[in-house]
C-alpha cells in the first residue's frame, strides 16, 4: 500500500478479530444483549402490569412478593425497570440514527464542498459540539415541550455535531483519492460521488463511534427525563422513574437506586463496547 | 503570541453571532408565541395584543432581530418574568455558589486525575492500568443525578456524615460551608477524574514512546524529570484541551447536581425558569452559557500558545 492514510478502511475480518481479542468488550456485548433482549421480552418478563396502581401496597420495601418494592403509587419497581428499558434503548436508538443521518449527510456535503462554507458549518459544528449536551437537549425540550417526539428530536440535535465532524475528516482526503477523480471524469454527479463512493469508506468509522455516542444519548434522556423534560407520567422511564424516588429519598432508597444502577449497566455496557471498537478499529492502538 | 490572542479572539466574536442567531430562532420556536406562553391559554385577545406589542412581535422579524442582537451586546437580557428582576441580576446572585462547586471539581479531578493517568500510562498493562481503566469507564458511564443520588443515599442518609440539605446561602461559618460543598463537589470531580484520567493516559501512552524520551532516558535522566518535564510536558495539550472541552459538560453535570444536593446555583436557577415557563430567563441564561463556553474555548486556544511554542508560529 503506497497510501495508508488513518481512513483507509478496515477489513472487517481484521475488526472482528481485535475487537474479540478484548475481553472487556464481550463483558459489554452480554450485558447489552441482556438489556435489549429484557426490553423485548418485556410483557413476559415483567411480573406485574408497570402502569398498575395498588393503594394498598404503597411504597413496600423489596420482598419476595415485589422483588425491588414498589413507588408511592404501589407500582412494581421490577415491573416498571423491565418497561423503562424499552424508552431507554428506543430513543437512544432512535436519536443516534437521525443524528447518524443528519450529520454524516453534513459531514460529508461540507468537506466535499470544502471552502468557505465548510469553514462556516464547522465553526457552528465547534459551538455545538463544546455546548453542553444537557443543556442543549434541556434548552430545546423545553422549548418544544415533553413528549416522546421532541425528546428525541432534542436529543438527535445534541449529537449531530460529533457525526459531522467524524464524516467530514475522511472526505477531505478521499476527495483527492484517484478513484473519485476516475468516477468524476466518468460523468458522476457530485450527489453520486459523495453517497456511493465517499461514504462507504467511512461507514465504518461512523458506525463504530455510533455506539459511544448512544450512550452519551441514553444519559441524557435519563438526564432529561429527571428533569421532567422525557416523556411524560405514568409511561415507565428511569430518570422519571429516579425522579419519583429522589422526592422519597429520605424514607424509600429502593426508588432511586435501582433504576440508577440501569442506567448506569447500560451506559457502561455501550461504553465497553464502543471503547473495544474505536481500539479495534484503529489500528495504532492496536 | 499578540497576534495569535488577537487572532483568536477575533474569530470568537462571528461564532458568538451563530451562537445568538441560534437562540432567536430557537426561542420562536416555542408553539404559539411568547406572548400566548406569558399569559396562559385564558387570556383575552387584547391582553394578548398588548403584550405582542410590548415585546415588539408584531415587529417584522428582522427588527426584531437586530433589536435582539442590540440588546444582547449592550448587556441588556431582560427581565425574568418569574421574578421581575433583571436576568444578569438573577444570574449574579447564585453565580458565586456555581463557581465554588466547579473550581472545587476541577481542582479535586486535576489532583487525582493527573497523577492516576501518568501511573496508569507507566504501568501500562499492568494492574494499576486495568483498575484504573476500569474505574474510569464506570466514572464515565455515571449520569451526574445518577452518582449524586447514591452518594447521598450512602453519605448523607445512611451514614450521616454530611447534611442531606445543603446551600451555602444559609451564611455558615467556613466547616459548615465545606461540609456542604463537599459531596457535590466530589461527585463532580470524580467523573472529571475519570475523565481527565484516560486522557492523560492515552497522551502521555503517545509521548512514552517518542524518540526524544528514548535519547532522554539514553542520556542518563532520572525517571522524574523524564516523565514530568519531558513526558508530562508533551502531554498537555491533548489534556488541556479535553480539560477545556470537557467544560461543558462540567456545567451540565453541575446542574443535575445543585438540584440533587439542593444547592443555589445556575441549574436550580433553570429548573425554576422552566417550572416557571419563564422564556425570558431560559433565552438570557442559554446567551450566558454560550458566552461562558465561548470565552472558555478562546482560554483553551490561548493555553496551547503558553504550553507549546510552536503554536505561537502558526
């Protein structure tokens, strides 16, 4: 190879096989497994109905009968985490990849247009990407109001930036590379070049940055969910779910903490496996 | 280096332009308009019209715009609805409490961030690597509430080491006063920690193995001066820039913070502008944070300058 440069794709076998070398990114495939497959098993997981009310049983301490307790509601704890998984994954899911789009799109436009509007877009990108995520997520929800939609859009809006960036470094370079200038003197548009020729040879970067990004977005609809921006009561949401415990703190501890330690097993999980992928796919760490 | 300050901070005033632009389209977005937010879905036609004229929405939008724009660089961000005070007097008054806890999040994520990175990098495979590496990933995986809430639960409820309600208004002599900042400030700056920790060691795992740390070692240098002059040294722009980029994310955990810890300070000061609806409080503390980023990222550029001479060239 005459020109290596730090985008020249990597063959998935060759990911594949540092990535499984890394023993901490299995612990992060399991659990993620784990939490997607509870999510989707939900209904036949969850012991209890998450949205019903027992008046009777308010705020019962864990026990064989309701395995982490229940709320000031008397909802089931269980119950109600098993569901939560489901808001959780779906809109930092869901968030990632209209960001994914929006922003590779931006990425790529602009380093293939280059000059001065390039120079614009990324001294915006710059701002967004040093504002803070919460912040941005919390300013825009409230502007929009709560609700599943705008959380999501606030959220996809938080993480265009480091798309974009992430798109737009590769294109610089391959735009100079023989195979884009053979397919322009061949007559393709520049919409063609940049989406069949200039893409697929960053998918891969993008993809795995995707996975650090989702949990950057999973805590923030935690972050904004206990603010009271998420989606709203009763739907079944962890940060709502930790927000309901942080106003029982002093007499129910059972409330927060195990929602808590979900969020916390998910992020970990997402971080585990984007950390063992970035390693993996770039080959100087390796 | 004059010309590079003055460089840098003129490129910072067209990204506080996009920045302010941002907001005044943003802020229009709320449904309705502002007026019909202020006063309810009950208000009479003409209380409405009176309003919309007051804030000057009926105005075309670019006057309304340019006044925005006026307003903003003659330091007017106008009144808080909630309150009836300015939004720079809102802000001024809980600032003091917000600054204490960063500066102290910072210095305590520093302090053990630092060295734990270098230690990690040197014994790089080693235990001391992989617990290290360990703990800051679970550090880094922490939504600020989320380590606030536990801390609280274990410290200040179960234990009773440290006052479940904090605030520094209540004019306590200097004990009570740390004894409140210091669990907020400790779950800030042990996610900063952890941050600041896999930086330092990744940059200083790229420096160990330049050529000039070879001929320093051949040379005869002790392993102090060569890891802290000569490796650390070389190491600081990644860090310092991570440090400075990482702001951001220090004044949004520190939100979720002061409202866990119930502190004064900038981010109880939003939730009560958002509880209120208070938009003109909302708009006044987004332009406020986007400057205190703004004037960070300049800091950060400028840092590079006194760190590394080769910058001051370019």
């Amino acid at each position: 190879m005459t020109d290596t440069t730090a985008t020249e794709p990597v063959r998935p076998g060759g990911l594949w096989l540092a990535f499984s070398r890394n023993r901490l990114s299995w612990v992060g495939l399991l659990l993620l497994t784990a939490i997607v497959l509870v999510a989707i098993f939900a209904p036949w997981l969850a012991p209890y109905d998450p949205l019903e009310q027992n008046i009777v049983a308010r705020l019962e301490p864990p026990s064989a009968e309701f395995l982490l307790g229940t709320d000031s509601y008397g909802r089931d704890v269980l119950s109600r985490l098993i569901y939560g998984a489901r808001i959780s994954l779906f809109v930092g899911f869901v968030a990632i990849l209209i960001a994914m789009i929006v922003g590779t799109a931006i990425g790529v436009i602009s380093g293939y247009i280059g000059g001065v509007f390039d120079q614009i877009v990324m001294g915006v990108l710059d701002v967004m990407l040093s504002f803070p995520t919460l912040l941005l997520g919390l300013m825009i929800a409230a502007m929009l109001g709560a609700s599943l939609e705008n959380l999501i859009i606030a959220i996809a809006i938080t993480e265009i930036a480091p798309f974009a960036r992430v798109a737009r470094a590769p294109t610089i370079t391959l735009k100079q590379r023989d195979f884009v200038e053979a397919s322009r003197a061949y007559g393709c548009g520049p919409l063609r070049i940049m989406f069949r020729h200039i893409l697929p040879n960053m998918l891969s970067d993008v993809v795995v940055m995707s996975s650090l990004w989702m949990a950057s977005a999973i805590r923030t609809e935690a972050s904004l969910s206990f603010i009271g921006l998420g989606v709203p009561p009763p739907t079944a949401t962890w940060g709502g779910m930790i927000r309901e415990g942080f106003e029982n703190i002093l007499d129910a501890w059972w409330l927060a903490v195990f929602p808590s330690f979900a969020i916390l097993l998910t992020v970990l999980a997402l971080n585990l496996l984007g950390d063992a992928l970035r390693d993996a796919s770039d080959p100087r760490s390796r | 280096m004059i010309i590079y300050t003055l460089r840098r901070l003129l490129l910072a005033l067209p990204t506080l332009l996009v920045m302010l632009t941002a907001i005044f389209v943003l802020v229009r977005l709320v449904p309705g308009d502002a007026a019909s937010v202020i006063l309810g879905d009950q208000a009479s036609t003409e209380a409405l019209a009176a309003l919309r004229e007051k804030l000057g929405l009926n105005k075309p939008l670019y006057v309304q715009y340019l006044a925005f724009l006026g307003d903003v660089f003659s330091g007017n961000l106008g009144t808080a609805m909630s309150t009836g005070r300015s939004v720079i007097h809102e802000v001024l008054t809980v600032l003091p409490s917000t600054i204490e806890l960063t500066l102290a999040a910072i210095v305590i994520g520093l302090i053990f961030g630092l060295p734990l990175g270098v230690a990690a990098a040197l014994t790089r495979n080693g235990w001391l690597d992989y617990v290290s590496r360990i703990v800051s990933l679970v550090g880094l995986s922490f939504p600020a509430f989320v380590s606030g809430i536990l801390m609280l639960i274990v410290f200040a409820i179960q234990l009773g080491w440290f006052p479940v309600l904090g605030g520094a208004a209540s004019g306590t002599d200097f004990s009570d006063r740390m004894r409140q900042l210091a669990l907020p400030a400790l779950n800030l700056g042990i996610i900063m920690m952890a941050y600041v920790m896999r930086v330092t060691r990744a940059a200083m795992l790229g420096v160990l193995t330049e050529d000039y740390i070879r001929t320093g070692r051949a040379k005869g240098l002790g392993p102090r001066q060569l890891v802290v002059t000569h490796a650390l040294r070389n190491s600081l722009i990644p860090i310092i820039t991570v440090v400075g980029l990482y702001f951001g994310t220090l004044i949004g955990n520190s939100v979720l913070t002061e409202i866990i810890f119930n502190r004064p300070g900038l981010g109880k000061l939003i939730v009560g502008a958002l509880n209120a609806r208070d938009y003109t409080l909302l708009q006044g503390l987004m332009i406020i944070f986007a400057f205190c980023v703004i004037v960070v990222n300049t800091l950060t550029d400028l840092a590079y300058g006194l760190v590394d001479p080769r910058v001051k060239y370019e």
